[in-house]
C-alpha cells in the first residue's frame, strides 16, 4: 500500500537527546520546586515534520517511551531547525523517567542518543514534580 | 544605593567575575552584568522555595526539627552505614568539600561528586592521554579559532563567548561581535524579502544568491574570512551553532568517527569514502585545512561528547586530535565544566585522596576505579546503604533506577533549595548560598581558583554547607567513639 504524505501516524521511533537549555537554567536557579523550572523541563522539543507526521500541534501532550519507562511531556517544535528523528527534553526528572542508565562501566549514563519511541497522548496530563516522584519513588 | 562590584557569579563553570550587585537591607535588588541564569539565581535565591529549617521524614512527611536532632539523626545514619556514598559538592566551596572528604574517610564511604554524570568520561580521558590545555584568559587573547563540539555555551555557559572567546577584545584578537550583527541583520534582510517575494510585494530575483553562513549545503566560504572563526559541531543546530561561521551536525553517536577523520585529513592522508557521519568529506576537509592554518585553535567540549556512545574514547581521540594539531600549530582543548565548582571538587578530592572522582574508602584508604567505585554504578547495583547528598540534585539529574534504589535506603540531603532529592529526603538540612550567604574558594573550568564573595547575611538559624559537614562529623566520631567504649563497660561488669 502507498501511504500517503498527510497519512497521521500513530507512532514513531526516534532518538532521544537530553541536556541543557536556558529555560532550564534560569528555571534551576529559581528553585527547581517553581513553575518556570516544571515549564522549561517537562517538555520536548521535536521536529516539526515529525509532529505533522504525528498531526501533533504545538503544546499537545505525547507520550515518550523507552526501555527504561515512559513519560507524558508537551510537544514543541524545535525552533532552530529541523531534526527529523531527533527529539530534545531537557535534563531534569521528567527526562530521567525515560533516559538510558547505562553506564559503559564507566559510571557516567548514556543521557544522549537513546532510541525511543513518540506518539500523541491527547487526554493525558503532564505530571507535576510532586507527582512524578510520588509515582516513580513513592514519596 | 549601596553596589558590591567584581562578584563571582556561582552559577556555572565559567565563574563571571565582573557582576555588580544592588544590595539594600541584607537583599540584592538589582543584578548587573550578569547572564539570565546569573540574575535567577541573585534575585531567586531568597523566593519561597527555600528550606526554612531542618526536616526529618516522621510517618512519611518531612517534620521541622531542631539543628540538634536533625545532627545527631544524620551522624547515627552515616555512623552505622556499611557503605554510604557522599554525593555532589559541585556547588559548594573547596572549603565545605575538604570537609567531605574528611568526613567520607572517617565513615569508609565513597566520595563522589557530580562529574560523575558530567565530565568523568573527560578526566577519563586525560588519565590516558594527557591534557594540552591553558587558561582563559590565553584564548581570550590570543586564540583564532575557536571550535565548540558537543556544547551549547549560549544556554549552559551564556556568556562564554562574550568573556573569553569569539565576541570578546583580546590585545592580539579582535572581537567578533559587530560583523555577528551584521550577519543578523543581513540574515533578517534575506527574510523580509523572502518574504515580501512570497507575497508577491517584489517581483525581482536576486542574480546572485548570497553564501549561507551557517549551511550544510555547501563548504562555507566563512572559514576564509580574517579574524577569529567560530567553529560549532553538534548534532542539532542549537543557537550557538547560529552564531557559527560553520556548523557542522553530525549524526547522534558519531563523534568519534568524524574526529578521527579530522586527525586523519590533518596527517594529510585520503579518504575512501564521501560521508562519515552524515558530513560529507569535502566539508571536514575545509574545517581540516582551518585547523592547521590557524595561529592559536582551541576545541571546547562539552556533554554531547562525554554522554554519547564512546564517551572517555571520544576525549582522548579529541586530545589526540590537539596533540596531533600542536605539531603544525598552537592548539588547546578544555572541558565546559557546568556546576560552579564541580572543577573544585575534582581538585579538592585529587589534593586530598589522590583521586579526582569516585574515591572509595570503604578498605581504610582511598581506591578509585570508576564503574566500580563510581556512585552511578554502586546505586544501579544496590550496594550502597545510606546516602548523603550536598550541593546536587540526583533525584532530578540521575535515571530512575539509581534514584529509586538511593530512596529505598536513608538519605541525607543539604541543600539550599527544596530540590527533587530534598523532597525525597530523610533528613534534610537547610544551608546558605556559597557565593550569596557565604564566602569561599572556586575553580573556574580552567583550574583558576576564584574567591566567592558574601554578599548578605544568611536567614537566621540557616548554616553554611562546612559548618553543617563539621557539626555531622564531630557527632559521628562521638557516636564511634561511645561504641568504642560500650563493649569494655559491659564486659566490665
């Protein structure tokens, strides 16, 4: 079968980044318990190709999923450029539900170029801080 | 009102040493010089997410203490512990982390801070291979060529480029920052008029298409401009990677091939293939020749090469490269250290135990092995059985399966702020801001110790980090020491 070009999918495979953004910085020092940290970390950046191939709009929510476990984030397109089949979430709890703990033997995890999986979670809720460590941690 | 100049700005690696604080009433009110980052942390640190007193987890909510109870739990914890990890440090002084380590020698534990996650892979690498480094103040002067690989110095380090690389005026190297302007300007040109094309306002074309600066498309004609060229490699354009004279985006995980085809095009030797890692050859042959035509290069690094498949290999092949490099010319690398002090406790532990990094101590001396010794690999293996973390955030910046086996077991958590560990925490111990509240001593990333200056006075019962880790000390070696006598008296009578 041909698929066609404005076929949603309903899933797709990805290589997940983590690291630093402004955002998170300026969030970080604010208090990692404030409302700028929990908006600069709970998302992800994403090509805009790959979100139309999703028919995600900017600020959906989508579930990112990995081997080590899966977490809701907001969808933003990644405004620099385009990266098809990467996807970006700064470091911080929500980026370490999903993120490789592998550590080469090295003792240093492998928080960049993990392969994952995105795809729409419309209804689901980003999980505040609290929660997240409630729900990961019990606490 | 009353200004404090030349304060250290201890937020991250690059230790901005020219910040002028507005200080009224024991509060800071204004922040010049500094960076957003710079600024949260100057006007944030007083908000509403500090630790007003010290907390003990009593039926599984975070109860006030006094300082005394709050002591005395966490020295039993660490007293009675087979083999506790010591964790962080990187956000403190030298002072508080000479403490550490007396304190991880005292209780056999393991002594590790957060290079752990970061730039171990770095140190890794220069154990093997040596480091060819110098200050910054040399780049800022002298250096022509500036490459940053792995690294977004404009979100991690914001004023990086304006202070000792490409947008500064060095006596020897000009600043760069007026034709990055004019390439804004210019580039914003090319828009408007792209866009004025689209809507069918302009109906010409130009003849001739101007050169993209920071394209992929084809090798740029930037490199060949006069004066210091900014060199970005990364595997996504990141705003750095704007400011570029040449970007080049690599795939995920394949620095170390393009690196080593850098050292192979510098030994001048031919390549068989077109493209390695998604660049073609033609382009890294360009970035090859810039390489070994310039005065003074200099590569800085950062996590997109430490926390990528290679990891320490691809340091020591990117020292390699430089090493490779000092044979035709001057070159230096440097690693972007991110916590204020996480050099510091490098240097600190190093002076101390011998060790830069997970320092072991559980035998009576000090054993480094990391992916034995190292935090990360005793948690993901469950070996540890208390943990005190300083001056860090695991519970936010470590994977979930170390943080859920740290939480399983008693954690000790001094921090500032109520982060995600302090929520996670057993006992918690307010502390006041090294750099705000306190003064002491920080290794910017490349090893210059800076004094931090105190600019306020603490909230009141709010303890510095080193008095903290000394009154935790004193109350372990009582507690060993009564243990010490118990055994005598009872067989005593």
């Amino acid at each position: 079968m041909i698929r066609s070009e404005t076929m949603v999918e309903q899933k797709l495979c990805v290589t997940l980044l983590s690291g630093r953004t402004i955002e998170q910085g300026v969030g970080k020092e604010q208090g990692k318990s404030s409302s700028l940290y929990f908006e600069a970390c709970s998302m992800v950046y994403m090509d805009s190709g790959d979100m139309k191939k999703l028919g995600l709009r900017n600020d959906d929510n989508v579930l990112v999923s990995t081997d080590r476990g899966s977490v809701v984030l907001k969808a933003v397109k990644y405004p620099r450029a385009d990266m098809p089949g990467l996807i970006y979430i700064p470091y911080g709890p929500w980026a370490n539900a999903v993120c490789s703990d592998a550590t080469s033997s090295i003792g240093t995890p492998s928080f960049k170029g993990t392969p994952a999986e995105v795809e729409p979670a419309r209804g689901r809720i980003v999980l505040s801080m609290e929660e997240l460590l409630k729900s990961e941690f019990g606490r | 009102m009353p200004t404090v100049k030349s304060v250290v700005c201890p937020v991250c690696g690059s230790l901005c040493d020219d910040i002028e604080l507005t200080v009224e009433n024991n509060e800071v009110l204004k922040v010049k010089y500094g960076c957003a980052m710079c600024e949260s942390k100057f006007l944030g640190y007083k908000g509403e997410h500090r630790i007003k007193t010290p907390l003990i987890r009593k039926n599984g909510s975070l109860t006030p203490v006094s300082m005394d109870e709050a002591v005395h739990k966490a020295a039993e914890i660490l007293a009675n512990a087979n083999y506790p990890i010591l964790y962080g440090w990187s956000s403190t002084s030298c002072e508080a982390q000479r403490v550490g380590v007396e304190l991880a020698e005292e209780i056999g534990g393991i002594m590790d801070n957060t290079a752990v996650v970061c730039h171990g892979p770095s140190i890794l690498g220069v154990q093997e291979v040596g480091i060819p480094t110098c200050t910054l103040g040399q780049i800022r002067h002298r250096a022509d060529l500036i490459i940053y690989w792995g690294c977004d110095p404009w979100s991690a380090h914001p004023r990086h480029l304006e202070r000792y690389t490409s947008f500064t005026e060095g006596r020897f190297e000009k600043s760069e920052w007026k034709a990055y302007l004019q390439k804004v300007k210019a580039g914003a040109g090319r828009k408007k008029l792209a866009s004025l094309r689209r809507g069918g306002f302009v109906r010409f074309q130009p003849r001739v298409q101007a050169p993209q600066a920071c394209s992929v498309t084809g090798p740029p004609q930037t490199l060949k401009k006069e004066g210091r060229k900014l060199v970005v490699i990364d595997v996504r354009k990141t705003m750095t990677a704007e400011m570029a004279d040449y970007f080049i985006q690599v795939e995920p995980n394949k620095d170390y091939e393009v690196m080593q085809t850098l050292r192979a095009l510098v030994r001048d030797q031919e390549l068989d293939v077109e493209k390695v890692a998604g660049v073609p050859v033609e382009y890294l042959e360009e970035v090859a020749d810039s390489l070994v035509s310039c005065e003074f290069g200099v590569i800085f690094f950062g996590m997109g090469l430490t926390q990528s498949a290679g990891k320490f290999r691809n340091i020591e092949v990117a020292i390699s490269l430089v090493r490779d490099l000092n044979m035709r010319t001057n070159f230096a690398i440097m690693p972007m250290r991110g916590h204020f002090n996480v050099t510091g406790a490098n240097v600190v532990s190093a002076w101390q135990s011998g060790y830069p990094y997970s320092v072991d101590f559980s035998l009576g001396y000090p054993r480094y092995n990391p992916g034995e010794t190292s935090s990360m690999d005793v948690l993901l293996r469950g070996e540890n059985d208390a943990s005190l973390v300083i001056a860090a955030d695991p519970g936010a910046n470590f994977p979930k399966r170390a943080v859920q086996h740290m939480v399983s077991k008693p954690l000790i958590v001094i921090d500032p702020h109520m982060n995600a560990t302090a929520m996670l925490g057993d006992v918690v111990f307010p502390s006041a801001f090294v750099g705000i509240e306190v003064e002491g001593t920080a290794y910017r990333m490349d090893h210059v110790p800076l004094p931090l200056k105190k600019v306020v006075e603490p909230p009141e019962g709010i303890l510095p980090d080193e008095e903290i880790l000394k009154r935790i000390l004193e109350e372990v070696r009582l507690i060993k020491l009564q243990r010490m006598k118990q055994p005598v008296e009872v067989a005593a009578q």
